[in-house]
C-alpha cells in the first residue's frame, strides 16, 4: 500500500532517526567568509514527530515546525522544519533558507536539507550552498548585533516539493549566567503551520516554569532519562501572525510561548543591577557633571541639562553581541566614544545624576510588551529597553536618554507609553511597577481651527493648526527628517480634506514649528460654499472636530476582530473659533455636556456671541485597551459623541433689520391688503405668493452665495410662474441656469417655464440639450413627450410617453397613458389597444377617472362627477385637468364646439399654476381662428 507523499516523508524521518546508531563520526566542520559551521547527525536526544495531512493550498506553508530545546549546562535547540511549495507562487520564498545565529556563543549544526518528489528523498545539504553572511539587518537603526545568518538557498525546487531541513544551535548567551530562560513568538510570520511543536527537556532538580497560549496544548510526558523532565507544546492549523499593528500588547504577550528559570521579578531585578555596578565617576564624567550643574539652579533643571546631554551629544548606536546584548559600558567609554544604545546612554545618565546628588536607578522597560509585561512569567526576555527613574524634587520621573527628539520641561518627558518596567534595586531586586503618571495629563495633541467669514455670500477663510506632544511629536519629527517626509507633512490634513472634499482648497503650504512646547502644523484654506441652503429655507453651516475624528476612528472599525490599543494620540482638545463680520448668530448662549464611555471621557461645550462662536471638544481616553467584548458599545459611545461634538449652525439669509418689513409683507398678502395681488384661489397660489415674498428677501439679503442663489431665483421662478408671472419667471430662471447651467432641476424648470409661455421650440432646444449630455430619465421624457405633442411631433411625442409609462407607476403611469392616448389619437392611431396593454392594476384614485373617460369607458357627467373632490384643496385642481383632457379629446375628435366649452370651463378654475391651464389656453387660441 502506498503512502500519502507527507506520511511517507514522515515515515523516512522517523526511521531514520530511530536507525541512527549510538556512536558515528566526528561532525565535519566547514567555514564560509571566516565563520564556523558543521554538519553532523542529529543528537540522541531528539524523539521524532508524525506528520498530519495538508490539504492542498498556495503559495507554501510549513507542514511541521518541530523545536526541542534541552536545557543542561550547555543548552541545545533543535529546530525541525518541512515546508510543502504548493505552486510556483511559492517557490522563490519557500526555498530559501535562513538561521540566524551569534558566533560569539552559538555552535551551528546542520543534519539535514532534503527534498522529497514523487516518492524520493533527494539530498540536498551541499556545503557548497551554504553561504555565512554577516548582514547587520538593523544597521540602518543604529545596531550592530553581530549576527550571523546561514543563507540557503535550495536547489532544484518544483511546484509539489516537500523541503525538510533539520539543525542545531548549541550554547547559550553567557550573560545570564546558568540560569535558562526563553521567550518565542509561536505563529510564524512567513506562512501557516500544519503542526507547531516545542519540546522542553530540563533536569528535574531545575524549576523551569513554562507558559504558553491558550489555543495550544500543553502536557508533561515521562522523559527518556531518569532525573529529567519533559513538557510538550503542541498545536495545529496554526495561521500566520496576523495582529493589526494597533492590537493591545497583551495580544502579543498572548501568542509567545515563554520559559524561565528565574523564581520572580525580584530574581531578575537582581540579575539586571548586577549589570550596573555603582562605579565612582572617572574625571571626565565628574567634570561633565559639574558643567551641567552649574547651568541650572535647581535639580529639576540639572536634570533636564543631563537627560539632553545625554539625548542629543550622545547618538543611538547599539554594539550587541555576546555578553553586550544587555551589559552595558561603563560610562567613561560611553562619553569618549560618543554614542550608546539605550543600557549604555542610561547608564552614563546614572553616572551623571549620581554626581549631581540626584537620587536614580536604572529600570527594565519592554517596547513590545509595555504594560501586558506584568503578565510575562519573569525573565530577563521580557524587556528590551532600559530607562532611568531619577528622584528630582519629590516626585518619580522615568527618562529615556535614548529620545533624542524629546523638547519640553522634564516632567512632560516621562515615558508613559512603557506604562511599566521593573526598576533595578540593590540588594534583594524588585517588583514591576507601573510608570508614575502627573495628577494632571497633559495633552497629546490640541488643535485649534480659526474660521473667518467675512460674508455669507463669499468663501470662508480657515487656518487649521495641531500641536502634538510627547511621543507623537518624536515620532513626527522623526518621520519628518526622512526623504519621504514632505510627502508626509502634506498628508497631515487629509481627515480635513475627506470631511468636506473638493469644497475645501488649501491656499499655502503646510508649516511646521518645531517648539519646545511640541509640534505645531499649519495650514490656512478656502472653504468654498460653506453654507449650505437645505430646501432653501435657513443657510446651514457644518463644521466638525476633526482631530477627535481622527483619534477615535480606530474604534468604529465594525470589521476589528481583536482588543484595541488606544495608541500614542490618548489626550486631545480641538477648538473651533468663527468669526462674523455682522452680527449673524440671534442670541448669545452658552452651554456644554459631558460624553464619557467605559474607555474614555468627553465634554462638549459652546460660547456663542452675536459675532463669534467658540467651540471645544476634549476627549481622553482613560484605559490603555479597549476589550473585544466591549467594542461594540465603545463605538455606540463614539458615535454619540462624534453627533453630539459636531457644529451646525442655522442663519437665516436675511438679515435681522430686515426681518420686520418681510414679516409685515407677508400678513399683508395673507390678508389681501397688497395692491397687485389677487386672492389666491388655491393653496399652491396661496404659497407662491408667500415664497415670491420671501425669495425676494433672501436675495435682496447679501448673504447667498452663487450656487445657493441659483436655487433662490429657482423657487422664485416657480413661484411666479405658479402665479402667472410669465415674464418675471423667465428672467428669473435664465439668471439661475447662468449661475448654475448644470444643476438638472435649473435646466427643466427653464423648459418648463418657456413651455409655459408657449415657447415650445425653445423648450425643446434646452431638453435636447440636456438630455444628450446626461440621458433621458424618466421626468425628462414626460415633459418633453409634452413639448414634442405641441410642436406636432405626435411619434416622437408618443415614444416619449410610452417610455414614461413603462418606467413609471401609479399617478405617474397614468398621466404618461393620458398623454399617450392624445398623441396616438392625433396621428390617426387608435389608442385604446396600446394604452390597455399597459398594467393598470396599481391605480390610484386620480387621475385614473380621466384614463378611463378618454378610453370611453365612461362619459363626461362620470368624469366631472369623480372630478369634483368633498376636498376644495383639490376640487379645483381636478376639474382643471378633467375639462382639460375631456377637451382635447373632442378637439382630436373633431367637435371643436365641445372642446372649446371644455377649455374655457378648465380656464374658469383659475389653477395658474397647473399645465393643464395653460395647455387649455394653448388649445383656446388654437381653436379661435376656426
């Protein structure tokens, strides 16, 4: 029976290590650019791993990432891996080969490179391959580690191959003495695991404790020699890692697999101080020393001189290798030689303020873990960085010497994002402790948005600035110096320019001030159309915080899937000031109200004069991570306060010494008391006559700008037009289409209005026009179905309505049918059939009587009847349109006399503003001569 090809590879495996004989060769040894390597079976020691099943994938992924680590004088960790190249996609990545290792200490191995295809196991541990490279990949950052890497690069791999390779790295960093410890990432970060597996053999009489996530398996097996211990770790189907960048650190503390020798935090604080002996200050040291204390007259300044001292005229360069991986220099040779990684700066830090009398000791500190490193099974492993906490007037200050572009007092200088270290005590050693924060944060960031509005009608003016502190700062002008970093600066109002999109034009370059007090961008724009004008009612002004925005937008991800870190930005204030040129606002007010959600406290609060409005919003967030459990109503939380923290204020666009006379114009019309203006005879008139009153004002009021006066001169063309105004509507249209020529309700009411005058090319020239550029909707085709029927056009008039029809339902339907019906009847063709075909199934109550009296289905005294609505709003507009289409269905017909009484009768109603009137008038004059 044949084995799967993985199962077969794993049954070569095992029995070869089990066929391995208790004694063989001396190992071979070779060296490639000056660095040893040797190739030898693997130890005794190491037990074989069956392999699972892989379903077919892409690209490449490891089948078995097997570690075992045995832990005696000279510790050993053996890595198995087999890697499965699925299609070519994977062939460049998953054939190449890469151990890291320090020379210093280490002892490098190889058992075995093999592939196996179709069956075969092919060798391909060729010494001739294997390239020693000394890369120093962190070199750009300032390290040089001293790290060696094996590179590998496979031969012959094909689209199918199963690449195993097998090694050992023997030894162990003699820093931390004979005590083990290990911390290691399990998910890979270059392909998914098929089987993850670690091994931990120790001596029994060696307390290790072991920790690994809870999506693993861990379990104590009997050991193969008597006196040890062995514990595996085990997991399958294992994806890559997959944390977004801005997942809490105990997400990441939570997929590492940790191992230590050491009892607590106090064992490793006592490790750690033994690295910083307290040596007397050479000459050079105590002669710096006293230089910086005679340039400020108070500990809290000789601080600072020593803390930028150190930051800036020391650079970031970090030698670590061997043993200088965490001892530091002493801090004679790290003033002469200029430069330190961060145990190295620290340690010349304590040297400085020991001879100042400053009261410090250094502390243990992890840029990956921060807070989450309280949760770490103790070990020197947990930290990656050492600060200072130095005693200056009272209070517990934590400095970094390494923060080269800090700027501002001491105390705004404390590293808070470490959250906590452990601070090196001597004799007995420490707990964790937490970083002290101030009674009273300061702000990350604030900014301040100044808007001028010099008039309503006109473009506002916005200077837009943020200034950030603390690590945010450093990290910009950090980001800043680099070649990419005017690229960057452009980019810092983006959250501006997506808010309000092409409406908001910068007018200058972004600025940078680089202050003491932080950092400060600036920008100044033109905020084009600032008021909106919705209905054509009030103008409406929108602005929101958007720097609050910006900080909270990680936590509305509706798509986030794992905990969230708060980030650097936490502490935030934006204020908004607006600026009148007129008292524009109706009242002075101010108010205010607290937002504050589990994760974070918000407050709201507005001083609006006549003339000015100042806006703020602070925000802060009062918890490092906002839990997975919690998100959904964290973001409820932040999108109260995201509608509660926007501004909207609503102007009326007339002026407050002109509101009286507007006023007293509209009770006159309502009353009668105006010359030149008849009682309305229905409601619509009713309203026309109010909106002509009132679009005047809005005009005459100065405070429209282009666009939002196109839409006044709109409504007050229909309105005028409602009320028979023909001459004073067109020329109030033709002034909105030259302010707006491509808003689509401007174009048609132009159409309509010179349809209404019975200028029907014109009207047709401008729906012509319109439709070639954007189309024929539906509302499109009825009115110019209407202008071709006038113009005679009866086959385009009828596609027109026939489309109408089809696009359309209900009321809408069956005014297309009944013009569908006179247009078909005008050219001869019975109409009957055609309209019939049509579903008339959603029928409403009007105009349908009319669609059934021109189809002769009912007779004139029926249509007038169902005409004449208990409803005298809609009374008269009913029979207008009934004598109308009753009409001009004789006038098709042939009885002149009969359409004409009709005409007159739609004429009587007084409806002005109903194209049924004034088709009825059209069909009057055409009717006289005959």
């Amino acid at each position: 029976m044949s084995l799967h090809p993985l199962l077969a590879a794993g049954a070569c495996l095992f029995a070869a290590l089990l066929a391995a004989p208790p004694g063989h060769a001396a190992p071979r040894k070779y060296s490639s650019d000056g660095y040893q390597y040797q190739i030898d079976k693997a130890p005794t020691w190491v037990d074989a791993v069956r392999l699972p099943l892989v379903p077919p994938g892409t690209r490449w992924q490891y089948v078995l990432r097997d570690r075992q680590i045995r832990v005696d004088d000279t510790p050993q960790v053996y890595l198995h891996a087999i890697r499965k190249i699925h299609d070519a996609a994977g062939l460049a990545e998953g054939s190449s080969i890469e151990i890291d290792f320090d020379p210093t200490y280490h002892q490098l191995t190889l058992h075995e490179i093999r592939i196996d295809r179709d069956g075969k196991a092919l060798d391909r541990l060729d010494p001739r391959t294997v390239k020693l490279l000394r890369r120093e990949k962190r070199l750009e950052q300032g390290s040089y580690d001293g790290v060696v890497t094996a590179s590998i690069q496979v031969n012959d791999v094909r689209a199918g191959d199963v690449i195993s390779y097998r090694y050992t790295l023997a030894g162990g960093n003699p820093v931390f003495g004979k005590r083990f410890a290990s911390v290691l990432a399990m998910p890979a970060e270059r392909a998914p695991t098929a089987l993850l597996r670690y091994r931990l053999l120790h001596p029994a009489a060696r307390d290790i404790r072991l920790r690994a996530p809870e999506w693993s398996r861990v379990e104590e097996v009997a050991a193969p020699t008597p006196g040890w211990k062995e514990r595996l770790v085990s997991a399958t189907n294992v994806p890559t890692w997959d944390l977004p960048a801005d997942s809490p650190p105990e997400l990441t503390v939570a997929q590492l697999i940790q191992m230590s020798e050491y009892a607590d935090w106090p064992a490793v604080s006592a490790w750690g101080r033994s690295l910083f002996p307290d040596v007397p200050p050479d000459a050079a040291v105590k002669a710096l020393a006293e230089s910086l204390r005679a340039k400020a007259p108070d500990d809290a300044g000789r601080a600072l001189a020593a803390l930028e001292f150190v930051q800036r005229e020391i650079r970031y360069f970090s030698v670590a290798f061997g043993e200088s991986t965490h001892r530091p220099a002493l801090p004679a040779r790290v003033l002469e030689r200029r430069f330190g990684d961060c145990k190295d700066k620290s340690y010349l830090l304590l040297a400085l303020f020991n001879a100042m009398g400053i009261p410090a000791r250094p502390v243990l500190a992890s840029q990956f873990a921060r807070g989450a490193v309280q949760g770490m099974l103790p070990s020197p492993l947990a930290f990656d960085h050492v600060v200072v906490a130095a005693e200056v007037n009272g209070e517990t200050l934590w400095l970094d010497p390494t923060r080269d572009r800090q700027s501002g007092p001491l105390a705004g200088r404390v590293v808070l994002r470490l959250a906590a270290g452990l601070p090196l005590e001597a004799p007995a050693g420490s707990e964790i402790a937490r970083v002290p924060r101030a009674a009273k944060s300061t702000l990350d960031a604030e900014a301040i948005d100044t808007i001028t509005v010099d008039s309503l009608a006109l473009p506002a003016t916005i200077r837009s600035e943020v200034r950030f502190r603390g690590d945010f700062a450093e990290a910009l002008r950090e980001v800043f110096g680099r070649p990419e970093g005017a690229e960057l600066r452009e980019k810092q109002f983006d959250y501006l320019a997506r808010m309000f999109g092409s409406s908001l034009v910068a007018t200058g370059p972004v600025t940078i001030a680089d202050q003491e007090d932080g950092i400060v961008i600036a920008r100044e724009f033109r905020f084009d159309n600032p008021w909106a004008y919705p209905s054509e009612r009030m103008l409406r002004f929108e602005w929101g915080p958007w720097l609050v925005g910006d900080t909270v937008q990680p936590g509305l991800d509706p798509s986030r899937r794992h905990s969230m870190d708060v980030g650097w930005v936490r502490n935030v204030a934006h204020r908004v000031r607006i600026r009148f040129s007129e008292p524009v606002m109706s009242e002075a007010a101010r108010n205010g109200a607290s937002y504050d959600g589990k994760y974070f406290r918000s407050r709201v609060e507005m001083v609006q004069e006549r003339e000015s409005i100042e806006h703020t919003t602070t925000f802060e967030y009062t918890a490092d991570t906002v839990e997975r459990d919690g998100l959904p109503a964290h973001a409820a939380k932040l999108r109260e306060l995201i509608q509660a923290s926007g501004i909207t204020l609503l102007v009326s666009p007339v002026p407050a010494s002109r509101s009286r006379e507007v006023i007293e114009k509209m009770e006159s019309a309502a009353a009668g008391r105006t010359r030149g203006i008849p009682a309305p005879e229905t409601r619509v008139q009713a309203t026309s006559i109010a909106e002509d009153i009132v679009f005047t004002a809005h005009l005459d009021g100065g405070r429209l700008a282009p666009k939002n006066r196109a839409a006044a001169l709109k409504r007050r063309a229909f309105a005028r037009d409602y009320l028979g105004k023909a001459d004073e509507a067109l020329a109030d249209i033709r002034a909105a289409a030259t302010l707006a020529p491509d808003e689509r309700s401007i174009v048609i009411g132009l159409a309509e209005v010179h349809f209404g005058r019975g200028e029907f090319a014109e009207a047709a020239k401008v729906l012509e026009k319109y439709a070639s550029e954007t189309g024929a909707v539906p509302d499109l085709r009825y009115k110019r179905g209407r202008v071709r029927f006038y113009l005679g056009d009866f086959n385009g008039a009828a596609e027109d309505f026939e489309a109408n029809a089809r696009e359309s339902t209900g009321a809408e339907r069956q005014y297309a049918l009944l013009w569908l019906q006179a247009s078909l009847a005008s050219k001869g063709v019975d109409p009957v059939a055609t309209v019939r075909t049509f579903d008339r199934s959603d029928t409403v109550r009007w105009p349908y009587p009319i669609l059934q009296h021109v189809l002769g289905e009912t007779d004139e005294a029926t249509l007038l009847k169902a005409a004449r609505d208990p409803d005298a709003s809609t009374q008269k507009s009913q029979l207008c349109e009934a004598y109308f289409f009753a009409g001009l269905k004789k006038r098709i017909a042939g009885d002149n006399d009969g359409a004409r009484r009709l005409f007159q009768s739609a004429r009587y109603t007084k409806v002005t503003e109903y194209t049924e009137y004034r088709t009825a008038g059209f069909e009057l004059e055409r009717l006289r001569g005959k």
